[in-house]
C-alpha cells in the first residue's frame, strides 16, 4: 500500500511532526511504502536526529506551495493519505484517508467571524449584557453551521479524523460535528528508563519551541516568574532554570521573540538552549527535578482554545524522565497531570512559586523520588509500543 503523508511544516520540528512522524515509522515497519510530503525545503537528516525517529526507508516528496484546493489532485495518487497540516482544509481524494487533527481550525474563511463573535459574548457576559451575549453566541452559532455545512466535503473526504487529546476531539465534534478516534502522540518512556531518580540536579526545565504568537509556550511569563522568585530570596542556591525547544527563525518577528527570551534571562541563573540535539535535550532532562509548563497560561479556553497546549508532549517526556511537572489545568496538560498526584496545576504567578518552592524543599529527599516515581508511572500508557498498537488498530478497523 503506498502512502503519502502531508504536512507544511516538517521543518518546525515541534510535537506535531514528531507525532506524524512516528505514524510513517510505525507504517514503515509495518512494511507500507510511505511518502513524507513537504512544501519548501527540511533538513531529513537534521530532522531525524532530533526527532529520534528511523525513516531511511522512506521518500521525501516536494510539492509546489499551492493552495489546497490546487494540490488536492495529487493526492489521488495514494492508497492512503494522511493529512497532517494545522489549518489545511484540502478535499483529499485517495482510495483512504486519515486527518490528523492537532487542533480543529473554524470553518468560516479566515476564522474571524466566530471567533468575534465568541470574544464579544464574552466581555458582554463580563459587563453585564447577557442578553446580548446570547444574541452574538446565537450569531456565531448561526454562522458555524452555514460553514459546517459548505465545507462539508472536505470533512467527509476523510475517513478517519483524529485527535490527539479528548480535548481536541471535543472541539472537532464542536466545530466540524464529527466523532474523532482519540490516539494520543507517542512518548519515547524507554529512552528515559535509565536515568536514575536519586541523582536529578536542581535544574527546572521548560520545553518547547520559541515562536511569537499563537499557542507559544509562554516562556516570557515563565522567566518572569522564576526572576520574581529569585528576587523574592525564594530561590535556594545553585537552583537554575532552563529552557529548551527548537528556534523558528522564519520571520522578525519570531527572531524578535528569541531576542526577547534571551535579554529577559540575563543576569539571572537562567539558560536559554535553542536548537538542542536529541542528546543533548535527553540530558537536561536527565538532570531536571522540576517541570515547568506554561502553554496557555492566561488564555480562555472556551473562546480561544487554540492558544492552549492540545496535548503536552514534553510534559509527558519529562515525567518518563522523572522531572515532576507544574502545568496550566487546561486543555491536553489537564488530562495528562493529577494534580497533587503525579504533579501539580497551577493557576497565577503565586501559585507557581509556592509549588516550586515546595517541590525544591523537597529535593534530594525520598518524598521526591516516590513522586517521581508516580508521574514516570502515569505516562506509561503512551509509550511508543502502545501507539503503534492503537495506530494500526484504528488503521485496520476502517
């Protein structure tokens, strides 16, 4: 069976790609041959190396940046196509097909009407106009279904959407009025079984790409936080933050951001690691004690969910490499992190100071290593022989 999976942003290297990229793994040695389907240049080796993932045995194919309406043709071509591209509304017209939904986009061109609409029920609600709240929540209504309906042969062209959290698959059933099979993304918990829990550092640890806009990963807020800590006296010594997470150079206004991170950092004991190896990356989670993750701090998740973090992986990575995780308790995070349990939620600055205190108080003591143990414990159920298991059991059921 030849497949053809189709995604425009191989070269970001984020969550997502390493999602799909696992799915041409899994497929690959399940013996299919697989088209990895880009738009505009991705460096395959770089892109393997800090994916973690063996794709030797399959072909990059290039095709022109066109619209989806003038690439969909060219999907014709496979017995199976996997779309996998945030935003991407292309008609596919393979024997089979897969959508890989990382987060449901509106319907409506350029998605602005609803989400003003739901913005201006909000602050109605806020200052005291319900009545006209329920007129604009009616109106969005109104015209999500007017879309719903003229773009219904892009939602039927796919067998299969699926979702990586419950959270997503809420909103495809929200926003596209279809059932989602749920696979979440698989975690690599064998590459971190080893790293002893007794000998974690006093390192706290984000991860995550440093992009401006959208659902950043909100390090500003982060190191931010941290620097009021460290001024306050409630950063014992030797204690560092770090972050990680792939650099998007693209555009000024991405370089500006990383500029900003950086300048934010100075003069504190705070390390700014953009671009890591694989190696590398699997070491500062080695040493990391703590888990800071701050994707979708101040958002609302019911008017604009896609600032939210859909799933977590790197908050799922970390509790396999033992690093206990303080994350927002909204969209994939909330699901993936007990709080109190395996980790913990937090809300305001306030409330991320006084539970990384108290997660540093804890450190070097066997209070930290059964928690550890815990949150190691809690992400079991994504490892990658899971996801292979539960990808070509919904591949082959349809």
């Amino acid at each position: 069976m030849k497949v053809g999976i189709y995604n425009r942003y191989w070269a970001t290297m984020g969550g997502g790609e390493k999602h799909v990229g696992t799915i041409a793994e899994v497929l690959l040695s399940e013996g299919y041959e697989v088209d990895l389907i880009r738009v505009g240049p991705v460096d395959e080796v770089e892109f393997c190396q800090r994916m973690n993932l063996q794709l030797d045995k399959a072909r990059w194919v290039e095709w022109p940046a066109l619209s989806c309406t003038e690439l969909a043709p060219m999907s014709a071509g496979y017995d199976l196509f996997i779309n996998s591209t945030y935003c991407s509304s292309m008609i596919s017209q393979a024997a089979k097909s897969i959508y890989l939904v990382f987060f449901p986009h509106e319907l409506v061109e350029g998605s602005r009407v609803p989400r003003f609409l739901q913005r201006a029920a909000g602050r109605l609600n806020r200052d005291g106009f319900p009545r006209l709240a329920r007129i604009a929540n009616h109106a969005r209504k109104v015209v999500r279904g007017l879309a719903a309906k003229e773009m219904r042969p892009f939602i039927d062209s796919y067998e299969v959407p699926l979702a990586n959290s419950d959270f997503t698959a809420a909103w495809v059933e929200r926003r596209w009025a279809r059932n989602a099979d749920v696979l979440p993304p698989p975690i690599d918990t064998e590459r971190f079984a080893g790293i002893d829990l007794a000998s974690k550092k006093k390192v706290i640890l984000s991860v995550g790409r440093f992009f401006a806009g959208g659902h950043n990963k909100k390090h500003l807020e982060l190191i931010r936080a941290f620097r009021e800590m460290y001024d306050a006296g409630m950063v014992p010594e030797d204690w560092e933050y770090h972050l990680a997470g792939s650099v998007h150079a693209d555009t000024a206004k991405h370089r500006e951001y990383f500029e900003q991170v950086n300048e934010l950092a100075r003069g504190y004991p705070i390390k700014i690691m953009g671009n890591l190896g694989a190696r590398q990356l699997l070491e500062e989670y080695s040493n990391a004690s703590i888990f800071w993750h701050g994707a979708g701090w101040g958002e609302s998740e019911t008017s604009e969910p896609e600032k939210l973090e859909h799933f977590g992986m790197t908050a799922c990575e970390a509790m396999a490499a033992g690093a206990i995780p303080i994350v927002v308790p909204m969209g994939g995070p909330k699901e993936i992190v007990t709080d109190g349990v395996d980790g913990f939620h937090f809300r305001d600055a306030a409330d991320l100071r006084q539970k990384t205190r108290y997660l540093m108080e804890l450190h070097g003591t066997d209070a930290q290593i059964e928690l550890a143990e815990r949150a190691r414990k809690s992400v079991a159920k994504y490892a990658s022989s899971n996801f292979h298991a539960g990808f070509m059991r919904i591949l082959r059921g349809r």
